[in-house]
C-alpha cells in the first residue's frame, strides 16, 4: 500500500494516497483516469470498508482541487464521513486511518482550531505503530512536522513540531524505499522552505521528479505543481517560493471557507477510534 499524506494547522497541507493506493478497491479505475465525482459515488455505492476508504480519498481531491468555498467544504465533511464508515468496518484500514488524518488537519486548519493537527498526529502514530516498517508512517510523520513547523512560532510550540523532525523522518522513509511521486514532492516542498543549501537540493530533486514518469491523472497534476515550484525556486526571492507553495496546496483558501459548521468530534467518536 502506497500513500503520502500531509498534515497543517495554519499554513498549508497538500498531498494524500496517490492513485496505486486505491488499486483493486471499488472506483478505483475512474479515479486513476481523474473521473473522482464518479469514483466517489461507485465507492460509496459498494458499502464496504475499502470502498469508503476510496471514496474518502476522492472526496479529499473533489474539495482539496475541484471545488471552492462551501462545495469544498461539504466535500471534506463527506470525506470525514466516509473514513469514520470505512473504520467502523474496519478499525485498523490503513488508507482509511491515513485519509481522516488529512482530512482533519484540513478541518483544523480551516477553523483554527488545535485539536484537529493533535488527533491527525494520534493517528498517524498509530500507523507507524500498526506497520512499523512501513515508510508510508514515516513519511506522513515528516509532513505532519514539516507544515507544523512551517506555521509560525506558536504553532511549534503548542504542538511541539520541528524541522529537524521532519528531516528525520523524511530521509528515514526514503531510506525504506518508498516509491511515491505525492511523497517525493513533499521533501521538496520541505526544502524549498530552507536556506540556499537546502534550496539548491530541491532544485536537483525537483527535476529528478520531472523527469519521472506518471500513470495517473493524481500523479500528473502533482507534476505540473512542481514544475511551477521549480520555476520559483530558481527565480530565487522567498516570497515568492512562499507564495508558490500556498498556491500549490489543496484547499488553498479553507482558512476563509467558515460559513459551514464544524464537523463535529463527538459524531465521528474520534476518541473511541483513537484507541482502536
């Protein structure tokens, strides 16, 4: 199983499960060819734990890239939704575990709320501790740290992200061989947020990424976003490479989208998942 998840709490989150992640699950197909609206309603239609899982996903990529504003969040709450169903099924369903985890970080960041990023780490734990030489765990515990640690001095503090955390397990998945393209671009975007030794690493990485080949309308859009991250890396000005890596995320403008209600914890029984 193949993913990359990313998690934030006031900045910015912007990958998840790929399409190998969804192979063999009901919908699978329409979302590799990019058909996610379709892709959801198959896999919700089938009413089993691995069809919630992908529905979840594509709803993440239907609110995260396709819709804006209330439609956007609407989309994320449906996906919320349907990993609570898919875990209910399943308690220990990795892409289900991994796809709330996002989609929390999400909520927390659209509502600002601290609570989400802490319960998006609970569970990312949890998979590290589930399959523990698994390189999705680690791969996903270095975004958590990475955006976190990205956000601002009080968010390192209230949830105690660091950089250097994020390094650790960056290079530790890597190390385990994943072969991720989502993954891949998050160390990128990881490093394009450094100093000029780290900037000129992601530059190199970068076009190594660009010059891989994708087999999935996911992987293709994450090729065109870096490509434009590597433009701004080049141009060189910070601003601008921050400006960029807003520009680039999911859900891009969630902070702003807060009309509808939060989705509520004691509904999903996150606690009671916590401990499963």
């Amino acid at each position: 199983m193949k993913h990359l998840l990313t998690v934030l709490f006031i900045f910015f989150v912007s990958a998840w499960a790929p399409a190998s992640a969804t192979d063999g699950l009901p919908g699978a197909e329409e979302y590799v060819r990019g058909d996610y609206y379709k892709a959801r309603t198959i896999a919700r239609t089938a009413n089993t734990s691995d069809g919630y899982a992908n529905a979840c996903q594509s709803g993440l990529v239907i609110g995260g890239f396709l819709e804006t504003g209330d439609e956007a969040v609407a989309a994320l709450h449906g996906a919320i939704s349907d990993c609570i169903k898919a875990l209910e099924l399943a308690p220990n369903h990795y892409l289900a575990k991994l796809s709330l985890s996002v989609a929390l970080s999400f909520e927390g960041k659209r509502l600002k709320k601290i609570i989400y990023p802490k319960h998006a780490k609970a569970l990312i734990e949890q998979l590290m501790q589930q399959e523990n030489k698994n390189p999705i765990g680690f791969g996903a515990m270095g975004a958590w740290h990475s955006e976190i640690s990205a956000a601002g001095f009080f968010a390192r503090l209230l949830l105690g992200a660091r950089r250097k955390n994020a390094e650790f397990f960056y290079v530790r998945a890597l190390e385990l061989g994943v072969d991720d393209y989502a993954l891949k671009l998050e160390h990128v975007k990881f490093l394009a947020r450094g100093k000029k030794a780290e900037r000129k690493q992601a530059t190199k990485l970068a076009g190594e990424l660009l010059a891989l080949p994708t087999d999935n309308a996911f992987d293709d859009m994450l090729k065109g976003r870096c490509r434009l991250l590597l433009d701004a890396i080049r141009v060189g000005k910070k601003r601008f490479i921050k400006q960029t890596l807003i520009d680039i995320s999911a859900f891009k403008s969630i902070a702003s989208f807060r009309k509808l209600k939060a989705y509520p914890l004691n509904k999903v029984n996150i606690l009671t998942l916590l401990k499963s």
